[in-house]
C-alpha cells in the first residue's frame, strides 16, 4: 500500500533532551512536510524540502532541524531550543505544486 | 498573508440531514484548495481537491464547490452519517514557485452526526 509512515505514534521528551520524528513515504513524490497542531489552532508549516539535500524554513522552524537524504524520508528533530514541543506533528507529501497533498497518521510529542 | 476561516466551529445535526460546510480565504489567487477530514489522535484523510479552474467536485456524498472572486469554498454533505462525525478542515497552498505547495489551514469545523 502507498502511504506516508510516520513513527513513533507517542514519543516523551524529557527537559533538554532532543528527539527525532521518522516520516516515510513511499508515494514517490518530491516534496515533504512537517506541520505542527496545536488545539484550537490551525496546522503550521515546520519545515518542508522539494528535493533530495535539500529543505527550507516554514513559519515556525525556531527549535527544530530536518534532513532529506533520501527521497522517501524526511527525519524531523525537536531540539532543547524548542520551548513548547507538546504538541501533535504532521508529516505530508505532494508532488509538483498544486497537486494533492496526502498525511500520515501523526506523532504525538509530549514533555515530561 | 493568506487567511483561512472556517464557520462554524462545531456543528452537531441528526443522523439523515443535509449539511454544508464553509471555508474562507483571503487571497483569491489560489491554484487549488483542499477538504480534509481529521478523527480525534489521527492524521488527515483527504477528501477532495479541487482546483482553480474548477467550480464543483464531487465525491460519493462530498460535493465541494469554489467560488474563487468571493474567497468561499463550501463541502456539502449529502445524508449524514454517525461515521461523518469529525473535524472537516479546508486548506490552500500558497502562491509559491518551485515545486512545493506550502498550506495554510483553517481551524476546521468539528462535526457531530447524532443517531
């Protein structure tokens, strides 16, 4: 089945600790994302990359760093800068603009 | 900076009624816009995409329609379900070049179909 994997699905982070949210996809598609959700709140854009090597800055990026090394994995770290990271991530994958985006199931991030 | 707004918030009808869903946008210069659906601790299914060329789409009992000169987009659900029960959100990607479509989202509108 084609889809998007993201794992864990609950993840704890202790006080300044960094952890890492794996995102697969097997779509073949170009272009990755994370988005954050928040209750009461829309989803906000992290990160995203459009190609292999290489990714750029969403509107919330501040405590947080990606990779894409492969097509089908974009990695996200929640580093110890990131002050708020409680929250529930969302990985997506689309090809070429204006084409449909598809999510995976989401990992939720929470700080003990 | 685009703007999405969906109305209601949360909406609760009985089981076998029509229902239509709003989504507002601010900047009218939008390749496509999205439905999705959310169940409580999951991910978002897509529903339907439509584009900008477009004036409806239509999916089993989903029809979503565009309006793009007034900055409207609305999800009609045809015969509710118990299992429509969800939060519906509405996206667009911004005006973006390069290949990536970065979304903006509405805050979704949490449905309730009761038996």
């Amino acid at each position: 089945d084609g889809g998007i994997t993201q794992s864990p699905k609950y993840l704890f982070r202790k006080e300044g600790q960094n952890v890492t949210l794996s995102c697969e996809q097997n779509l073949n598609h170009d272009a990755m994302y994370w988005y954050r959700q928040d209750p009461g709140q829309g989803l906000r854009l992290i990160y995203y990359s459009q190609i292999v090597n290489d990714f750029q800055k969403g509107d919330i990026a501040e405590g947080y760093s990606v990779s894409r090394e492969k097509k089908e994995s974009f990695p996200l770290t929640v580093t110890s800068a990131q002050k708020n990271p409680t929250a529930f991530y969302l990985c997506a994958s689309s090809m070429p603009e204006n084409t449909e985006a598809f999510f995976g199931q989401g990992t939720r991030l929470t700080v003990v | 900076k685009q703007e999405v707004t969906q109305i209601p918030a949360a909406l609760s009808v009985p089981e076998g009624e029509n229902l239509v869903l709003n989504c507002s946008f601010t900047d009218s210069a939008i390749y496509n816009l999205q439905w999705f659906r959310q169940d409580p601790g999951k991910g978002l299914t897509s529903l339907l995409l439509i584009q900008s060329s477009q004036r409806e789409q239509t999916s089993g009992r989903l029809n979503a329609s565009l309006d793009k000169s007034s900055g409207r987009s609305t999800l009609y659900i045809a015969a509710s379900q118990p299992g429509d029960s969800a939060t519906y959100l509405c996206a667009v990607p911004s005006f973006n070049t390069g290949t990536a479509s970065k979304l903006t989202f509405g805050t979704g509108t949490r449905l309730q179909v009761t038996l």
